[in-house]
C-alpha cells in the first residue's frame, strides 16, 4: 500500500552493486547476451572485494545530494546475493574474497542518516538450475532459445519451477526477515513468466504479513503500488504515483568504458521536469568492484545537492504544478496550491511569463536569495474570456541560478486555471 513518505520524498538513489563491476561490463546482461563467456563472467567472483565498501560515506552522500532514499541491488539477475542468504545459490560471503554480508552495514547507514531504506530484487535467477523450466503462456516471446531462460522444447519441468519458487520465496523471507523495516522493494525481472506463475498476490500477502509497511515497484506485473518509467520520461504522467529511475552516466553497474555522466545542469533539469510532473527521480550510480562510488558521480551527485538544497521548499512535500505550456520550464506547487514555483532553465532576459492562472498575485520572490521582483498582473475583462499573464520583471543585472532559477509565487488563494479558448 502507498505511503505517504513516498510522493513526498522527490529524489532517491539507486545502487547498482555486484560482481560485473569487476570487469566493468554490463550488469548480468553480458553473460545472458553472450557478450562474454560464462568463465569470465564468474571469474569476476575471484575479484569482487568490497575493500573500500563503506555505506557510511555513501549514505552521507545520497543526504547530500538532496535523496531521502536509496536502492541497493540486493541480488541482480546473475543470482549473485549481497547477504549471507542460507538458501542455495551464490552469495558473496560464501563465493568472494569479500567474505561477508554487506546489506546490514547498508541498512544501518541508511538509517542512521534517516534515509528510506530500499531492497532491488531481481525475480528472476539466469544463474539458478531450475529457473530455466518453464515458459511463458502470455509473453510476447517467440524466441525461446535462451538457455538461462528458457528450457529446450518438450523439456519443461513444473516440478523444478516449483523447486524455484520455495528457492524465491526463501530469500525474500530473509530479505523481509532479518533487517528490520524494510520501506521499498524494487522488483525486476518480471517479464521471463506469467503473473500466475509468480503467483504474485500470494508473494504480496507474503511479504506484507511481515512488512506492513511495504511499497512495491510495478514490476510485479500488475500487483505494484506504483509505475517506474526507466531511462525515458514520460510525455504524460503516468495515472498513479510513480518514479522515474535514470542513469547518472548510459550504464547501471559500474563499466569501465562509460565516461558519458549527464551534466549537473542536465540532472537538474530531468528533476525539475520529473517532479513538476508530480513524480519522483531515482538517480543510478555504480560503485566500483571494491565498493567505491567514482570522484566524477560523487562530483554529479554534490552538484544537484546544490540545487536541491537551495531550492528544497520547491521540492519535498510539493505537488505537480502548471500544465505544459502555461510556462515554459517546470513547476511545482505547494500542498495547499497557494504558492506556485517556477523553474526556469534558460537565462532570463526582461520579463518571464506565466498564463492561465486566474488568481490574482501577491507577491514574487527568487527562492533562495529571497530577492523580490516586481510584477504585472492585468485584470482582463470577463468578455474576452481569458486571464491575463503574469509578467515576472527581470531587473537589469540580475543573476540567475547557474543550474535552474526558481521564482516563487506568492497566490491568493489555491491555484485556479482558466483553460479556455477566449471569445471568438
């Protein structure tokens, strides 16, 4: 069920933590597409240190950079467990010179710096002997040739995907089990079976028996609490909450060859849109193999912390703002829509403009300086059947905000819109 700590909170990070980064090539995908062999891809086990790993830092970071919580991938599609999970399958405490479990420093740092704490788990196990068993009756699949996950023709096996299922169930337990609260499970890896399959309403009343609290991704083919757009933003908002998950550079794990991180002005903006959209932004970094996230997406991550503590009454608590159109940036408003603020990207130059709004203005400021600015609201006759803009004064001089202005927009009275096409 939706909480309500959840739409408020704006900004998380993913983690995207595990045995590829030793090799710096793409998170499980590498081994499923054939893009290295099965012997280098977990010949990585032998390299996966975690000598550096230190939440602690991390979780300092994430407050840094304005995030109130954070997604670690607690097992990704190679089946490789962060935890000491005692269901079989590889771990790194049993099968990495790092030697040891790695959430609960994760889970205590996070709390410690008051950040929601969120488990990724990927439903899906390419490394796990039964779970190439069965296939899917409802897939879009026509190929089935993938040997991690699919089995050959006439060789499907209920009775292994059954063993699967108590090996799935198992972990999850644990996961729900033994770290205390858990806020946020961030699944994947939903697409391979049917939902009857998964038997996914079975897995919520599950989990929820012992995480009451709980908020689920949409990946669970239907039974989520909310929609997770990946890579792209939506043109339109998505109908319930949702979460926009997005790398800092083109990769989720750490790869050794990607130096392509988007700008802090480039991050800044993707937020503002992303929140003005009423949704939230769940920014990805990789850490290397031995648990260090790199100088250039700490550097990334410090500079949108920047902004967002600036800007932070813009933010956190706030609600979609104007439609598109009305303005030309983002917008977001205030709980009780009293108090509109707008994010503008370029570089003003005389006046910025706001249409639409049929209330009358009582004031303008630039959140963060809190310097006033001067206004003009004309009063249009009812005839003509359109409200009159509001004109922001741009004073000579002014210095606008070197990732994203934000103008703060003083209302009487909650937000009325006057969408109309005017007298004809």
């Amino acid at each position: 069920m939706m909480q309500p700590w959840f739409p408020d909170a704006k900004l998380g990070i993913f983690i995207h933590y595990g045995i590829y980064a030793v090799e710096g090539i793409p998170e499980s995908w590498s081994l499923f597409s054939g893009q290295v062999t099965p012997e280098v891809y977990w010949s990585q086990l032998d390299g996966f240190t975690a000598s550096a790993y230190d939440p602690d830092e991390w979780a300092d970071l994430f407050v840094k950079a304005g995030a109130k919580y954070a997604v670690l991938t607690t097992k990704h599609h190679d089946g490789v467990a962060l935890w000491d999970t005692k269901a079989e399958g590889r771990s790194v405490v049993r099968d990495t010179p790092a030697g040891r479990d790695l959430l609960t420093p994760y889970v205590d740092a996070l709390r410690a710096h008051d950040l929601k704490v969120g488990f990724y788990f990927s439903q899906l196990d390419w490394a796990h002997p039964d779970y190439a068993s069965i296939r899917p009756t409802k897939s879009h699949y026509t190929d089935f040739s993938n040997r991690f996950a699919f089995p050959p023709d006439g060789e499907e096996s209920p009775e292994r995907w059954g063993n699967f299922i108590r090996f799935h169930r198992q972990q999850l337990d644990e996961l729900c089990s033994e770290f205390g609260d858990v806020d946020l499970l961030w699944f994947d890896g939903d697409w391979e079976r049917d939902p009857e399959q998964w038997n996914f309403p079975e897995l919520k009343e599950r989990i929820t028996a012992k995480q009451p609290n709980v908020i689920f991704n949409s990946r669970m083919l239907g039974y989520g609490d909310y929609a997770t757009p990946e890579q792209g933003q939506p043109i339109i908002a998505p109908d319930s909450p949702w979460e926009f998950c997005m790398t800092v550079n083109d990769s989720w794990g750490y790869q050794k060859a990607d130096f392509n991180e988007k700008s802090v002005r480039r991050l800044v903006r993707i937020f503002a849109e992303t929140i003005g959209m009423g949704g939230n932004l769940l920014l990805d970094v990789g850490p290397t193999a031995d648990g260090q996230i790199t100088p250039i997406q700490q550097e990334r991550l410090l500079g949108l912390g920047r902004w967002t503590h600036k800007h932070a009454e813009a933010i956190y608590g706030s609600v979609a703002g104007l439609p598109a159109g009305l303005f030309y940036g983002a917008s977001t408003l205030s709980k009780d829509r009293e108090t509109l603020y707008l994010h503008q990207f370029d570089v003003p130059r005389e006046y910025v403009n706001a249409r639409g709004i049929r209330n009358n203005v009582k004031r303008v400021t630039v959140l963060g300086t809190g310097e006033e600015l001067a206004f003009k609201k004309p009063v249009t006759m009812e005839w003509t059947g359109v409200p009159g803009d509001l004109e922001i004064q741009i004073p000579d001089g002014f210095t606008p905000d070197p990732d994203a202005t934000v103008y703060k927009v003083e209302l009487e009275g909650p937000l009325e819109l006057l969408m109309t096409k005017g007298r004809s």
